[in-house]
C-alpha cells in the first residue's frame, strides 16, 4: 500500500531534494510528489511513497527529523494507487454503470480524495446517514446545514471535509483518522470532481430508462429532486 507523508519545508533551493534523499535513505520509494501550499518562505509537500504493508513507518519519520525546518504534517497508509488517476477513475465508474451512481461516488470518494471513509449524509445532525464506507457512522462529522460551499474541520487529529451536493439535497462528507488535515488545494479539487460527478448523477436521474434499474438509493434521490 502507498503511503502519503506531507511535510513543510522551507521554500529554497536543495530543501526538497534534502527531504528526498532522506526518504530514499529511509528505503521508501519516491513515486510523486506535489506541491500544495508555497507561502512565507514555507512549502507543503506530499510525498507519495511506496512502502512494505508490514513494516513500520518510524525509520521514515526519524530519517526526517534529523534535518532542521522539516515538519512531519502527517504520514499515512493511503488507498491512493501507486500509479492512475482516482479521481477520473471515479468519473468513468459513474458513466459506466450511472444506475448505482450515488453508491460508486461514495465507495471510491476515499481512494480518489485521499481520505479513510466517506459518508452521504442528509443536511441535518439529527438523520442518519444514507450510504457510508464503514460499518460504523461517524455521526460527530455530521453537517448541521447545507453548506454553500466545501468545508474543512480538524478535531482532536480528525480531519472532516463537508462537500455539498444542493441539487440532490445531499452532503458528500469525507474523513481522514489521524490527520493532516485537508489544505484548500485539496478542497478545492475535490469540489470541483464532485461538481463533474454531480452533473453525471442528474444525467442518470432524469433519463434513468436509459440505463439499467436504478438502486434504492439512487431512485430515492431522483424521487427527491
């Protein structure tokens, strides 16, 4: 499994490459990395690495903190792939079977948005959830209200992103265990996918004769809108 380690580092010349060869050292293989934030002489990175299922990440964290400015934000098992794009996969899964759309929009939410679970929730505290990804519902990240745009949240090392989805009166929320939390970049990307994924549900919603029958769930939406 891969693993994702974020970083901040200073905004100079060889610091990455400093970060680099201290994961190398650590015997982690460097497969992408990306810069989120670069602002008051600070970078966020993430690194995705690819590392045995097995073994404990603590060489990795000790390897880095041998180096002076560099923070471990947060380090990671991860259902990101070591190589694709989830997120367009998660886009071509909706068209090729749109009929369990709301289902396969939240079954590979993790995977595409680098979180642990997700869950489609009613705006409202007090209802429970409608699809998850676990067997148990994370009722304490549970929107209040339709936000009117995605949120973050971090409580306790428990990162939670509220993403809305008004034109099914749902709200796509995602959660990450142990942190980091979800920078604005990553929001941002997300939203827009969920935007993209929202237009391909309302396409199988109003010509679901289309296609083939719809779940429950799916047909309880379109009833709703």
């Amino acid at each position: 499994m891969a693993i994702q380690l974020r970083v901040s580092l200073p905004d100079r010349p060889g610091a990455l490459a400093l970060v680099a060869a201290a994961i190398a050292d650590a015997g982690a293989d460097v497969v992408s990395v990306a810069v989120l934030e670069a602002e008051a002489g600070r970078a966020i990175d993430d690194f995705r690495l690819r590392w045995p299922d097995a073994r404990d990440a603590s060489p990795l964290l000790d390897a880095l903190t041998r180096y002076d400015g560099v923070t471990v934000l947060g380090c990671r098992r991860t259902p990101w792939p070591h190589d694709g794009r989830p997120d367009l996969d998660l886009l071509a899964a909706l068209m090729s079977a749109p009929e369990r759309g709301v289902e396969t929009l939240v079954d590979m939410a993790p995977a595409a948005f680098d979180a642990d679970w997700a869950e489609l929730r009613a705006p409202s505290r007090h209802l429970a959830r409608l699809y998850g990804t676990t067997p148990d519902a994370h009722d304490e990240a549970a929107p209040d209200v339709m936000p009117i745009r995605g949120l973050t949240w971090l409580v306790d090392k428990q990162a939670w992103v509220w993403l809305p989805m008004p034109t099914i009166k749902c709200v796509l929320v995602l959660g990450r265990d142990t942190g980091p939390g979800f920078l604005r970049s990553e929001l941002d990307d997300a939203e827009r996918v969920v935007k993209l994924a929202t237009g391909l549900l309302i396409g199988v919603l109003t010509a679901r004769d289309s296609h083939g029958e719809p779940t429950d769930l799916t047909a309880h939406l379109a009833a709703a809108r």
